[in-house]
C-alpha cells in the first residue's frame, strides 16, 4: 500500500556560525618549551659573552620582546641563525627565555638585579615591573639607596619615586649604614638640598654630611663647601655652632665653611635682638615636608559677645573642615596681620587693647617651631590701628589713614 502522507518542507535558515575559544594556550607552550629544550625546530642560538648557548625559535622571541622582534625583522640577524647577546648575564637569559616559552619565573635577592638588567634590555616588561615589585617589597634603611641608585640606572620611575621619598622620610636611619657613604657627591646634593627630607634636626644633617666626607678624606674633603651651602646650620642653635661645628677639624680648617659660620651667628644675633628675621636665602627656611606650606585661615583677637575684646589665635584648616586653637595673644583688637612669602612667619602689627589703647607693637609668630608662640619685634614708629597690613620685597607696609 502506498503511504500518501507527507513529509513537511524544512523551513529555510540563515547560515549558522559557531565560534570555538580554546580555553588556554599553555598546552602549545609545554610543547614549544619541550621542542626548545631537545633542540628540535630551532632557527635561532643565542650565545652570551661567557660562551653559553641557548636555542630558541624566532617567532616565539619575537612574539614577546620587542627586542627580538626588531632584531629579527629589521636587523641583519633576520638572515641568521647565531646571534652573540652582548653584556648580558648568561644565567638571566636563561630565566628569561625560560619564561617566555612557560610565563613564570622565580625572582630572589640574589638574581633581581640581573634579571632587573636583562630584562630592560630585552624590553620584558612583565619581568622588568615584577622585580621593582619584589625590590619595592624589601626596602628598609640598610639597602634603599642602593635600590634606588638601581631604580635610576634601568629608569623604573615608580620605584625611584618611592625609594627616593623613604630616604628623605626615613632619613635618621639611613645615613647610619654603609650605604650612605657610598653615596655619590649629586646623590648627596640632592639629598641634603631637598625640602622633602625629614630629620630631627639640621645638626643631625650636619653630622651625616661630615661622616660622608671623613670616609673619604682624601678626595672629599675639598668639596665639603659645596656640600655645607645645603646644610641649614643657621637653624641650628647659636652653642651648637660654638661648641660643635667649629671644634669639628674637618669643618674648622675648610675656610671657605668659616663664611656659612658668620651668617648663622648673624642669624642668631639678629633674632636675639628681636628683630623681625625675613628669611633671604634658603639656609634660613624651614623645611617643609609633606609639601608646600598648610594653607590655613588665621584669626588673632577681635571683638567676642558683648565687646569683650579676645586673647585666643584660632586657624581653620580647610583640609579638614575644622577650626583650631593656636598660641594665645594678648587681648587687643583692630589690628593688622601680615604673612612673609615663602615662610611661616605671621606679624600680627599695631591694635586696640581693653582700655581702648592703641599699640605700635609688632609682634612675630613662627609657625614651623615646635612650640609656636607670640613674640615681640621691634615697634613701629607710630600708634596704629584699624589699618592694612602687607610685605613686598622683603619690607613689612603697615598703612591707616589715622595716626595716632
């Protein structure tokens, strides 16, 4: 019997497209990494000075150091098959060839700066961030400038940041290892020059740059001037000039050194005659780590709730969203405030006290000692108050359009 039932037409349908991702390529990389190491395929021996050999195929190298790929490419080497590696340690090339057929590599304090070296040079920046991590991670006092003098040399510019900104932040217990004597005469400047660097004091500044010299007498004792012009000795205090500085050999018998003494003892001898101290050069500032100066909202005396005139110094840190109390003052209002550039002193200069007197008095705040405090200077010719306040060039304007 005939079967008369039909069998439906198949629908049309576009063109299907199945895409296939292999999951990982380390299966084709075991078997370049074992085709490499029985020497099967290679089109490529590179040799290092020592006279080691290392075989390897030319587009996996290429494929992963820009290096190999300009020299297989671009370079006569394209056209043979040995290539002489020059100045480059035979034990990092191996890690490193190692690495590019398996994608690992084991870095230690003992090999980091010859793979930190071969690495750079063959253009690995995997390799090259990996050790400066690894380098980053074992900074302490006793070996941050030589990672740092190593930073520098391979031009790892996040290391050297972070290198440079511990010495200057740790500087104390630096300069007390054999590292620092070590330390090249720009290495020096730049450290002792720079407003970052944080010390108890400049006398322990002082006392690190006279060790550095005295290590090695012989050549640097002649360029202790050019050194001592970065040493802040004027912040240091007047007995330790007398009694230190100048019965220290080395410093007493360098004449050129004797001018830096003057100045500081003529620092000294103005701020002991009280007065007004205008920072001129750099040996006289503060330094300011952290940053530039805090930039704050200073406000001294004034009128309070029913008239009573005030003695509290406030300042209001925008940073933090917040008002703080500073040196007390004596109760006066109407007077003016000034702030000298590039330095933390405030005048604070004439006024009105309770009894409606009115001042010539100026009065000086230094903000960068460690117990800020309200002093007097010399005074103004006249009485002023309710007037305006200002320095340029050095010279402090106080101006009112009533003389009292």
């Amino acid at each position: 019997m005939q079967n008369t039932k039909q069998i439906p037409e198949t629908s049309r349908c576009e063109p299907a497209i199945y895409e296939y991702k292999k999951s990982s390529f380390s299966e084709i990389y075991e078997v370049l990494q074992s085709l490499r190491k029985d020497e099967i395929l290679c089109d490529i021996k590179l040799e290092t000075d020592d006279g080691e050999v290392i075989f390897g195929h030319k587009v996996v190298l290429a494929s992963a150091s820009p290096y190999f790929l300009a020299m297989f490419t671009n370079f006569s080497e394209k056209n043979i098959n040995q290539v002489i590696i020059r100045q480059l340690d035979s034990r990092a090339l191996h890690l490193l060839i190692d690495f590019v057929y398996s994608g690992k590599i084991s870095i230690t304090e003992k090999n980091v700066q010859i793979l930190l070296s071969a690495s750079n040079l063959l253009q690995l920046q995997e390799v090259k961030k990996a050790c400066c991590d690894f380098l980053q991670a074992q900074v302490c006092p006793t070996n941050v400038i030589g990672i740092n003098a190593l930073a520098d040399l391979h031009g790892c510019m996040q290391l050297s940041t972070s290198s440079e900104l511990y010495i200057q932040q740790h500087f104390s217990d630096v300069v007390e290892g054999e590292e620092f004597l070590s330390m090249s005469y720009d290495q020096m400047v730049k450290l002792i020059s720079s407003e970052e660097l944080t010390a108890p004091s400049e006398e322990k500044i002082f006392e690190s740059v006279i060790r550095w010299v005295k290590h090695d007498l012989g050549s640097r004792k002649q360029i202790l001037p050019q050194l001592i012009e970065h040493v802040r000795l004027p912040l240091t205090s007047r007995d330790y000039i007398l009694e230190k500085a100048l019965d220290e050999p080395v410093f007493n018998s360098c004449l050129e050194c004797k001018d830096y003494v003057i100045e500081a003892l003529h620092f000294h001898l103005l701020k002991s005659d009280g007065l007004i101290t205008i920072p001129h050069n750099i040996r006289t500032k503060p330094r300011q780590p952290g940053g530039t100066h805090k930039q704050v909202i200073l406000v001294v005396g004034g009128l309070g709730h029913d008239y009573e005139v005030l003695e509290s110094t406030k300042y209001y840190d925008p940073k933090l969203n917040k008002w703080q109390s500073g040196p007390k003052f004596e109760p006066r209002f109407g007077g003016g405030l000034a702030v000298v550039k590039d330095s933390n002193i405030v005048l604070y200069v004439g006024g009105v006290n309770n009894s409606r007197s009115f001042y010539q008095s100026v009065y000086v705040l230094d903000l960068s000692s460690e117990l800020p405090c309200w002093k007097p200077s010399i005074d103004m010719l006249i009485k002023r108050s309710y007037l305006g306040v200002c320095v340029i060039n050095n010279l402090v304007y106080a101006v009112s359009n009533v003389e009292l």
